[in-house]
C-alpha cells in the first residue's frame, strides 16, 4: 500500500515537472516562463525528496528557487523583452529542426531501450534506517572522500570572485563617494563659518 | 578513510602554489601601479618553487592519494614540470606587452596560477570528478583571461564564445561522466576500466558515455568539427594569453585524454580508436588547408594548432605504448615550438600595434637578423623540416601509425604536412626576401631577449639529439 502511495507521487510529480518544463519554452511572457521554472524545481524536489535526498531538496528550494530564481526574475522584470522577434524564423527552421530532433529521439530511444539501461539492471537500493541523517552522512562524505574535489571547488569560487572583479571593478575618476571617515571627523570650524553682520532696518 | 598529514606529500607542489597565489593575491592589494613588478616577480618565484617541489617530490612508483582521486607518477611529474616551465615563459614574453597596454595588473598573474593548478589538477586526476573540476579551474581562468582587456571588442567577443562553447562541452562531458557512473557506479579511472574489462565490447550504454566524451575531449582540444572557436580565441584574446592557451594548456589537454581515454576507458580502444581517426584526418584536412588562406599571423597560428592536434591524436589513437610516448612528445615539442612563434609576435608589437598580421614578419631579417633566425627554427620545426625537433616529433608519430598497421592514414598525415609546410615557409620567405614595411627598432627587454633565444635554441637542439627527451616520455607512460 505503502509503494503505491509513492508510486502515485512519483507520477504525480513528474507529470507536473515535464509540463511545467514544456511550459518554459511555450509560453510567450518571460516572466510566465520564469515562474513555470520555479514550479519545475519546485517538483524535483519533491522527487528527491523521495528517493530520500531531503538534504539536497532543501537546498535546491533554498538556493536555486529562494536565490537563483527569484535574482533571475528581477532580471527578466527589469528587462523589457520583445516577445514578437524572438519567435522570427520559427517555421523556417522548423524543418531542419524537427529532423534533427527526430534522429536524436530516435538514436537516444534506441540506446536507453537496450538492455544496458532495464531497471533491472540494478538493484533498488535499501531504504535508510529511520534515524539516519541525511544531511551528516553527505558531510561525512564531502569532508572525507571528497575532500580533495571539496577543496578543489573551493579554488574554484574564488577564481570566480577574482574574474567577476578583475572584469568589472574600474576606477572612475568622475564618481563621486563619500568617506565615512573622514565624515566623522569633521569639526565645527571646518564647516561653520559666523559672520557678524549689521542689523538691517 | 581518514588520513595522515604525511599521505598528503605526494600533493605538496598542488597545495604550495595554491597558498602561494593566495599570497600574490593578498600581496598585490598592497602594491601601487609602479611596484607591478613585485607581483611579477613573486608568480615567477612560486612557479619555479612548485617547478622544484615536483621534482623533488618525484618517486618512481605512482603513488595514490585522496580516496583514489589524485594519482602522483612520472607523467604527471614531467607534465608538469614543462606546464611550469612553459608558463615561466609565457610570463617573461607577457611582461612588456601587458605595461605597453595598461594590462599589467597582478589579476592576470594569479588567473594564470591558478590555470597552472588546474593544468596540475587535471595532469594528476585519477577520477572522473577531479578531471573534470580540474577542468574548470583551468577553463574558468582562461575565459578571464580571454577578456582581460576589457576596453577590446573583439577579446569581449571572442571570450564570450569561448565560454559559451566551453560550458556546452563541460555539459557534454558531464552527461558522458554521469551515464558512466551510473553504469559502473564508480568514479574512480581503475574501478572504472575493471567494469568495463568485465562487460566485454558491445556495451551500448559505454559506447553512447564515449561518444559524448569524445566529442567533450574534441571541443576542449579543437579538433575538427569542434574547432570553431578556436581561431576567433587566438584572434581575439590579447597575445599573451594565447601564447597561455597555445602551449601550455595543450600539455594539460593531452593529459586528459590520456586519462579518460586510455586509463580510464581503455577498454574501448576499438571504439574510440574509429572515432579519433575521424577527427585526425578532418583536423589534418581542416587546419592545414584553411591555414593557407589566412593573412593573419594569429589566425594563421590557430589553424595550424588544429593541424597539430590532429597529429597529437594520431599518436594516441595507435593505442601502443610507443604512440602514447610519441604523443607526449609531439605535445612537449609543440607546447615549446608555439611558445616560440607567439614569443617573436610579442617581440614585434609595441603600442597600439600588435603585429600580429602575416605582412609584419616582412623583412625581419634587415631589422634583427637573430630573432629572424629563431622564427625559422620554430617555422622549420612546425613544417617539420629536420633537424629542427618537429621532425623527429612528427616521425615518432607516423612511425607508431605505421606500426599498428594504419598505413594509409600515416599517408594522409604526410600529405597534409606536405600541403602544411606552405605557409610555414611562405613566412620564412617573408622575413627573409621580402622588404620590411616598417624598419622601427625592436623594442626588446633582456630578459625576452634570453628566454626567446633559449627557446629557439631548444627546439634546435632537442632536434639535434631528441633520444634524451623521448626516453623520458617512454620511461613516464606505464600502459
């Protein structure tokens, strides 16, 4: 009973991530297009959360839907896209286009249908004990066999730091800023001139 | 699974020089405009300490490290050694072309160490994950550095194609590494040759992996039909850093595909064996025959890149120890001999003037008949005309085609290195019987003037006794 339960979410679940992923590329308002891809996370983690990936669900809504997307939204509402242009040269590239994709589906259909990819290929993998914690055996996990790729994604953040820094941070010698310092230190007589004038009648 | 410091020493030059461009970096916030060279100075020194640390860190047996993901042997330490080496140069040639352009920031010191640490990472990954992140540190710097000049359309352009083809191949190598690790549920090069040693041929699941590595390995390296973006990159970035990309990185491409394809997918010699040879003779075809048409000495450079890749997989394809070794030599030579051609195009520029079209070479005989003399070395050793070292490289090569019985594909290589030698010597002939279009001094430093020379010197002398360095890239290869 159990099984089915999950069956029926699974289903469920990536019938709604495939539409919603089709809805990103149809729909003509960008910003439509955006929140679709929100659902479509949204789903997939839902689905991970079934294969018992609560750790890396909670962060793909954290990070990628609460972060990532919402940034991507303020970029696409600030953006005033033209939805007529993009869509120029539909039809005549479609030819082309659905040939293309019909040789792909058809290859890739004929490679996953083998008997390399059967489910039963592989076993299910045993359920984790009703304690266990998720998110301290990818801990375990990244600080001690992936350590070395752990560092080495450290190294790579900051040469993305670097880069994004190096490409954009300038000095402008028409800017004007303010120097907080040097606003506080400020005395009276720097700034406040008394002049004694004649009372005028 | 939990280990001691001392397992670390096999990694100690890895972990130096990432704390020492760390360091640079700090160092550098520090320096005004007129103390660069302070920054210049301290990457050279890091560079040649990490150079001394894998030397002396070397040991005969291959020694593994960090869970099966860092492999420490004699290809990986003369690897890199000539990384080191090679871009202690590149460094020596950049120096007065970045100061003439307002380039010469500390930025691009550490972007470069930090492409060496990936080209290391990369020459000593023993796991699918530290291949590829090894990878994208070194891609990541080199898309930076593609657009350091920030005022030039043209590099703007030609970074933002590299790095959106850069990121469609990661895509394609990760599908090909996810659909492996989920046949053989191991990420490890050994764990995953033993799989798929126990599968036998005709796994149609390995076979579809390969094809997107292949074309993974294809486009990271250029080869025909994956090279478009590489002449616009050589074109477009400033000399320097495609001085960075022609030599070095080609060593760190080479070793990956020795791990991938021979280490880790060896199995399926048969399989990728048919789909190199497809890329060798389009590479070959390609990059000779365009090469003619250019009038650009970069562009020209970049094609004839293609034409050697084609040969650098000639070698692998052979699948016999000898061509693996004929491999890393040709990519040695190579790394060395393009280091050379870019260093005389950084020799002519001056400001505002990049002298990097075919018609500047006119006449450099009358202007400086020594570096005339080193351009025709390398422009020898590229065509292959001995006793330069480009023809042993290019004879070790065929000799291993020849040998597994690929007959007719040593005849296509020797073809188009016949249709090559064109354009290498219609630029010999222009710097020596043609008038120079401007007679200015060369504005040369002593040390580009040492270096550039040294470097000439070697791809003579290597030509002149090449045993010493083959008997070391046979001595390094194990399979």
């Amino acid at each position: 009973m159990i099984l089915d339960i999950y069956l029926v979410l699974f289903w469920l679940f990536s019938a709604v991530a495939v539409f919603a992923a089709l809805r990103v590329i149809t729909v003509r308002n960008p910003v439509h297009a955006v929140l679709f891809l929100v659902l479509t996370f949204f789903t997939c983690a839902a689905l991970w959360m079934l294969l018992e990936a609560e750790f890396l669900a909670i962060v793909l809504v954290l990070v990628y839907v609460g972060a990532v997307m919402v940034l991507f939204l303020f970029v696409v509402m600030m953006l005033d896209i033209n939805v007529a242009p993009v869509r120029e040269g539909f039809i005549q590239y479609l030819p082309l286009a659905a040939t293309v994709a019909v040789i792909v589906v058809v290859e890739m259909a004929l490679v996953v249908g083998s008997k390399t990819f059967r489910p039963n290929q592989m076993a299910a993998p045993a359920p984790a004990a009703a304690g266990a914690s998720n998110t301290e055996e990818l801990g375990v996990l990244l600080y001690t066999k992936y350590l070395y790729h752990f560092e080495i994604a450290a190294a790579i953040l900051l040469v993305a730091i670097i880069a994004a820094i190096a490409l954009t941070m300038r000095k402008r010698p028409q800017t004007k800023y303010q120097n907080p310092a040097q606003q506080v230190q400020v005395r009276k007589q720097d700034r406040l001139k008394i002049i004694k004038m004649e009372p005028e009648k | 699974m939990y280990s001691t410091a001392l397992e670390y020493l096999p990694a100690i030059p890895e972990l130096f020089l990432l704390s020492a461009l760390c360091c640079v970096l700090v160092v550098d916030l520090f320096l005004n405009e007129r103390q660069r060279d302070v920054t210049f100075l301290l990457s050279q020194l890091s560079l040649l300490v990490t150079l001394v640390l894998v030397v002396v860190f070397h040991s005969d047996s291959p020694r593994v490290i960090f869970a099966n993901s860092f492999v420490a042997d004699t290809m990986a330490t003369v690897l890199k050694a000539f990384i080191c080496l090679i871009v202690l140069g590149v460094f020596v040639y950049s120096r007065r072309y970045l100061i003439v352009r307002g380039l010469y920031r500390g930025e691009f010191f550490v972007l470069g160490l930090f492409g060496v640490l990936g080209m290391m990472i990369l020459v000593s990954g023993h796991n699918l994950l530290s291949l590829y992140l090894g990878l994208e540190l070194l891609s990541l710097s080199l898309y930076a550095m593609v657009a350091f000049d920030r005022d030039s359309a043209r590099a703007s352009e030609a970074a933002m194609k590299y790095f959106v083809l850069g990121a469609l191949a990661s895509g394609i190598l990760l599908y090909g590494i996810s659909i492996l690790y989920g046949m053989s549920g191991t990420l490890d090069l050994i764990g995953l040759s033993e799989y798929l040693r126990r599968e036998g041929t005709g796994n149609i699941g390995a076979v579809l992996a390969l094809v997107f590595i292949v074309v993974a390995l294809a486009f990271k390296l250029g080869a025909v039909p994956f090279h478009m973006w590489l002449p616009d990159v050589y074109h477009g970035s400033p000399t320097p850093v495609t001085v960075y990309i022609a030599s070095a990185s080609k060593i760190a491409g080479f070793a990956f595909v020795m791990r991938m394809l021979v280490e880790g997918l060896g199995p399926l010699h048969n399989d990728w064996q048919d789909m190199l040879i497809i890329l060798v003779v389009l590479s070959l075809a390609i990059g000779n025959l365009v090469a003619i048409a250019q009038t650009n000495l970069k562009r020209m450079l970049a094609y004839s890149t293609i034409a050697h890749i084609g040969f650098l997989l000639l070698g692998i394809l052979a699948g016999t120890r000898q061509g693996y070794s004929a491999s890393m030599f040709y990519t040695i030579v190579y790394a060395i001999t393009s280091l050379g051609a870019f260093g005389v195009v950084l020799l002519l520029s001056r400001v505002g003037f990049e002298a990097d079209r075919l018609d500047d070479l006119k006449g450099l005989n009358d202007r400086s008949p020594w570096f005339a003399f080193i351009m025709l070395i390398i422009m020898f050793s590229m065509a292959g005309v001995p006793p330069t070292v480009g023809f042993f490289a290019k004879f070790y090569v065929l000799r291993a085609v020849i040998d597994v019985d690929l007959w007719w594909l040593a005849v296509v290589a020797v073809a188009f290195s016949v249709i090559g030698a064109f354009y290498y010597l219609r630029a010999v002939k222009m710097m020596y019987f043609d008038n120079p279009l401007d007679r200015s001094a060369l504005e040369e430093t002593s040390g580009m003037r040492i270096i550039l020379s040294t470097n000439g010197l070697a791809v003579l002398a290597l030509g002149i006794y090449p045993t010493a360095l083959l008997t070391l890239c046979t001595r390094s290869l194990m399979w």
